[in-house]
C-alpha cells in the first residue's frame, strides 16, 4: 500500500489521533512543553510532529523525485558532492592589494580551492583611495582598488585560469571587472578562459544593502550589458550573482529572502530578453548566493525550494530549452549577523552549523565566516579555522557521501512547500504592484524587512528567541582574542602608488577614452563593457570612471518610507 493512499492516509490519521490523546497527553502532564508554540526563526509554525499527512495534497511527492531531475528539489547534478565537493571559497579583502594578495596565496596553500575579493567601502562608492569622500575608510571592510594598477597587484602570482575568482561588488562591477579581464589578458590568459562571477546585483542594493550609486532604470541598463557581455565573450563567467544575502542580513525571513532573491532574478532575466537576447544564452550563469542562518532544517528547505522555483519559472514562464537554464546554482555564506562579539569562540560552533545547513541543502560554493568578524576583520588564525571546519565537514563527517540525505523527511519536505508557498505569494503582491523596481519605489520590500526585523529583535529582548552569550548564559569577563593588525603605512603607499599612475599614463589616451564612455553611456544601444574595457586598459581609475556616469545619469536619492 503507497504512504500517501486514500487509505494509508486514512489510518495514519486515526493513529496519530490515538498517540495524541494518549502518548501526548501523558507526556505534558509530566513535562510540559518550553513554549506554547514553536516556529523557525522567521515565524513559521513547527508542529509536534510531520508524517505523510503533512504532504497529502502535494504535487510532487518526495519520494518520486531524483538529483538531477527536474525539478531539481534535490540537487541539480546526479551525483552531487561525490564527484565534487562544493568550491570552498573565502571571502577575504582588507588593507593593500599586496596585503590581501598575501592573505589569498596563504588560502589556497591551506586548501581554499576559489577566490573571493571583498573590496573597502570607497571602491563599492566608486570612489579613489584619496578622494575626500573616502577619507578614513581605507581598507577597511576590504581591499582598496583604485585602478588596474591594483587589480595588477591584487591578482599577482594566481593561477587565474585554473580557479574561479567571485567579486562582491555591485554599482562600479562593470569597471572591476573590466580590471580583472585586462590584468588576466597581459598576463597571457584569453578572457574566454576566465571562470569565476560578479556580484552585480544592484536590485538588493535598493532593497537592503543600500550601495546603490545611480537611479535604478541605469542601474538595470549597466547589469544588462555585463550580462551581454559574457554572453557573447566570456562563456565560463557567471555576470551576474542574484544576492539574498544581505536582504537576510538586513532582518528578512527565510522566505522573504527567498521570494525577493528570486523576484530580482526573474527582473535580470526580463530585462535581458528585451535587451534581446535568447533565454538559453545567458540563463545557464545566472547565479545565486543566499544566507545560511541559526535555523537549521529552515535553511535546507529554503535551498531546495529555491531550486524548484527557479526550475519550474525559468522553463514554463520564460521558456528555457536548455536544462542547464533550469538549474539554480548557488554559493552560501554563514550568517554574518548571527554572530556575536560576546563570547566571540561561539561563533566557531554556530557557523559549523550554518555550514552544514549550506552542505546539506547542495550549494555549490561555501564561505565560513571567522568568529572574530563581530570586532575585526578576520585574523589569519581565525579564518584558518573557518576553512577547516569546511574541510572537516567535507573529509570528516561523511556528509558528502550520500544525496540530499534529508529527502523525504516529512518535515524538511513539508517545510519546503511552506516557503515555496509563501515565495509565490510575495510573487503575486509583487506582480500586483507593478513589478520590482515598482516595488523598490514605493518602499514595499524595505518596509517588509523592517517588519521582520523588529519582531526578530522583540523576541531576542522578551528572551522568546535566546541567543547563547547574549541575553542568556552571559559571563561577566570579556574574551581576548587575537585581531588583525593592518599596515598602518598602508593607506601612505596606496595613495603614492595611485598619483605615480595618474603620472606615468598617457593622459590624453584617458581622456579620449573617458570621452568615448560617456558619449557610449548617452546611448540606449550602445554596451558599455567595451569603452570601459578601453579605459581600464589606459590605466584610467575607478573614479575618473564612476564620475563620467554620474554626470550622465545622476545620483540616486531613496525616497522616505515612513
């Protein structure tokens, strides 16, 4: 007899009755349960129990369903982390170029097998090192690129046709990525041979992160060219990575992170089509990068729902021909804002958690955070740590053996088609309001964020939600740890190294380029990749860049929700 006949079902039913008016009955009267009502960290209700009746109306069985099948619920290759482990790929990025080179040649010696670049807070703005808006923030969230020159430094020694180098940077992508393209070329690597993706996600800057620097309409136009771009040239490079990161950094819930990730992500690809390119062109590297949060079996379901989502929308909404257009990859990164500065050697213990949630739920690429990064950059001892409980995880714990191992749980399943149910009602209010940068405008997604924020934050100071070394099982002496000490004549020899290559360029060649871009970005056809790859190329900075598309298209200014 099938576990979801009318007739199993039936005497499923009259047994859990059964065991809840006598198991159950007896079992509070002696113990109590902790709470009146249980719920995953966004909210959604836990029963005490999920059987085979929790899914009698679901589509998709989970036990008819395969790896490498549409729709992909439990992974998009047939044997997963057997024939390859995820990328284990370390966002670092601090001081100097030659400091953060250092940092990535000290990775991959310990068995980092990817590179990823976290760039300092005047870089994100489109600002130089010495410009007067970035004075006191050099280095110091990530590594300070001003021109190709550093891009030069910051790649030097790495083998960049044989690994994969992700980018988070998002308003100025275009013209980092345009440095790391030139730097790869003079070293004697084709562009076709690069592998690797940018962030370039501009919609969550206007939802969440707010790094936004020109209007959105540009914003799209600058994504949509990037994605040309590597359509046409660079066949191994993902232009775009659809980032729920910091939405969920920001306080959404997991379905929230979910349901707006995929919305920006069904915008790039409309805005792609119009631009008029075939679906099957440009779909297959698209990617994605979601959180992995404290809630553990929450984060697995929130995985896997987003690949049937993704699978089903882009074969029967936009569709897609090529199966490797359905495919949701995606790299995860643990929840930085998990993370405590009390009791900081915690954070060891919640981000192996997280890492699991992110192994188990088949990503592709893997970031640990270090327990040191609720007060300092990470220091090499700590990132060190953070990696190996990635190794440990992959060589250790045997996890990586079997498929989806939590397929057919009935609550992971269950938990699934819950957030995939709450994904397609955002979708809907989404749709009703015209869309997503209709949405951005009239402040719906911030608005929901910061609901959800508040009420995660309630619960945390009531003590409902407990966080361990925080608001209980706190110690009255602070922990000393080891933090990173930057060069202190860094920001000294940056600036140096930058007006040493306003001097030495050919500044005619500069200006005639910076000439070529603007007149380029004046013009609705015209793809900016390449007069930006002209000016790289004659040592023009980031600024000289940005500056010239300020003033063709402004500055954004966010409305005021109130």
């Amino acid at each position: 007899m099938s576990l979801y006949s009318p007739e199993a079902l039936d005497a499923l039913h009259r047994r859990r009755q059964t065991w809840e008016e006598s198991a159950v009955r007896r079992a509070l009267a002696r113990f109590p349960e902790r709470y009146d009502d249980f719920s995953t960290i966004s909210g959604v209700p836990v029963q005490r129990l999920y059987t085979p009746l929790d899914r009698k109306n679901a589509d998709h069985p989970a036990e008819l369903e395969l790896p490498g099948e549409y729709p992909f619920t439990r992974g998009i290759h047939a044997t997963g982390y057997r024939a390859r482990l995820w990328t284990m790929r370390m966002f670092a990025g601090f001081g100097t170029a030659e400091e953060t080179n250092a940092r990535f040649h000290y990775l991959l010696e310990q068995g980092q097998t990817g590179l990823s670049i976290a760039f300092d807070m005047p870089t994100l703005y489109g600002y130089d090192t010495d410009a007067p808006q970035a004075e006191g923030e050099f280095g110091k969230c990530g590594v300070a690129v001003s021109s190709l020159r550093d891009m030069e430094i910051l790649v030097e020694g790495l083998p960049l046709d044989r690994i994969t180098t992700s980018m988070t940077i998002n308003a100025p992508a275009a013209i980092l990525w345009a440095m790391y393209i030139v730097a790869a070329e003079r070293r004697g690597i084709p562009r076709h041979r690069l592998g690797g993706t940018i962030q370039n996600d501009i919609l969550k800057e206007y939802i969440a992160q707010k790094e936004f620097i020109f209007p959105p309409a540009p914003s799209m136009r600058l994504v949509t060219d990037t994605i040309e771009f590597a359509a046409q040239e660079m066949p191994l490079w993902n232009p775009i990575s659809v980032s729920g990161y910091h939405i969920r950094e920001a306080g959404a819930t997991a379905a929230q992170e979910l349901a707006f990730t995929l919305a920006d992500g069904f915008e790039y690809v409309r805005w792609a089509l119009d631009r008029g390119l075939a679906i099957d062109t440009f779909a297959p590297r698209i990617s994605f990068f979601f959180n992995a949060h404290n809630d553990f079996f929450e984060e697995i379901a929130k995985y896997r729902a987003a690949r049937r989502i993704w699978a089903r929308e882009m074969r029967e909404t936009f569709g897609a021909q090529n199966p490797r257009s359905w495919h949701l990859r995606f790299h995860a990164q643990t929840a930085g804002v998990s993370l405590t500065a009390q009791q900081p050697l915690n954070n060891v213990v919640r981000v192996a958690i997280q890492a699991l949630a992110a192994v188990l739920g088949g990503a592709q690429s893997l970031h640990t955070n270090s327990l040191d990064e609720a007060l300092a950059l990470p220091s090499q001892e700590a990132v060190t740590v953070a990696l190996r409980t990635q190794q440990i995880l992959a060589h250790e714990s045997g996890v990586a053996n079997t498929l989806d191992p939590l397929g057919g749980s009935f609550f992971v399943e269950s938990l699934t088609d819950e957030l995939e149910r709450q994904a397609y009602d955002y979708f809907r209010r989404i749709e009703a309001m015209g869309g997503v940068l209709a949405g951005i405008e009239n402040g719906f997604f911030q608005q929901e964020i910061v609901e959800s924020a508040v009420r995660y934050q309630q619960e945390v100071d009531s003590g409902r939600r407990v966080i361990v070394g925080v608001n209980e099982y706190v110690m009255g002496d602070d922990v000393e740890i080891p933090l990173l000490e930057m060069d202190v004549d860094g920001y000294r020899r940056q600036v140096h190294r930058l007006n040493q290559v306003r001097r030495s360029r050919d500044n005619r060649a500069v200006v005639q380029h910076l000439r070529a871009l603007e007149q380029a970005a004046r013009r609705p056809d015209a793809n900016l990749m390449y007069p930006i790859l002209d000016a790289v190329s004659e040592y023009a900075t980031l600024q000289e860049m940005m500056d010239v598309l300020r003033e063709v298209w402004g500055e954004y200014e966010e409305p005021v929700i109130l």
